[in-house]
C-alpha cells in the first residue's frame, strides 16, 4: 500500500515521505495538512474556471486532495464542471471509488460524502 502520516499526507503531496514507524505531533499533523490543503487549492484554482459555492469547492480540494491535483485537472469531472454541467460532475465523482482497478467501499463512501457536499453542503 502507500504509507500516510496525519491526515492522510502522502509521499506524493511532497516532504516529509511517511515511513513505517514514523511519527509526528498534532501540530505537526496540522502544518503539513495545511501545505498539502494550499496545494490542493491552488489545484481546483487551476483547473475549475467556473464560479463555485463554497461546499462545491471544499468537495472538490477534497477529491483532489485524494487523487492527485493532475487527475483531478485532467478529469471529466472537471471538464463536467467547467461545460455548466454541475448535476454531471456531481455524478462523476463516483467515478473515483477505484484502487489497483477495483472498487473500495472506503472510497465509494468517501466519493458519496464529497457528492453530497458538492450538492447541498453538508
């Protein structure tokens, strides 16, 4: 598997690269989860040319947060999204429940909270 420190950082999000046996603080937790969040901002920034509420922009750094900001720029999500079609892109966001090509109901359940969020907030 990938290895994860704190709120889900990984290697891939950048420094520090979780190892087995690592640990850090809570306010080590927090700094990094802030680095990786600004990342991931700038990446919906990016790649989301639509206005956006606030709910349907945290689902979407969220998302991105999960499968990388180049995925998530090159997704049809986003292309959904930037079309007019937000009903679409909501739909889309179950497209992302895979890992090693099968579906993880860890994912599908975090796939459906993020759609939900995106639609109504919550």
């Amino acid at each position: 598997g990938i290895w994860t420190i704190g709120v889900g950082h990984t290697a891939a999000a950048g420094e520090p690269s979780p190892h087995q046996g690592m640990t850090i603080t809570a306010d080590q937790s927090d700094a990094i989860l802030s680095r990786d969040l600004a990342k991931f901002e700038s990446a919906v920034d990016g790649a989301v040319k639509v206005a956006l509420e606030q709910n349907e922009f945290d689902a979407l750094v969220s998302l991105a947060f999960n499968i990388g900001g180049g995925a998530f720029a090159k997704s049809t999500l986003v292309r959904k999204l930037n079309s007019g079609d937000k009903a679409g892109a909501a739909n889309a966001f179950m497209s992302w429940n895979k890992a090693g090509g099968r579906v993880l109901n860890g994912l599908t359940t975090s796939r459906r909270n993020e759609r939900i969020q995106f639609l109504k907030g919550h």
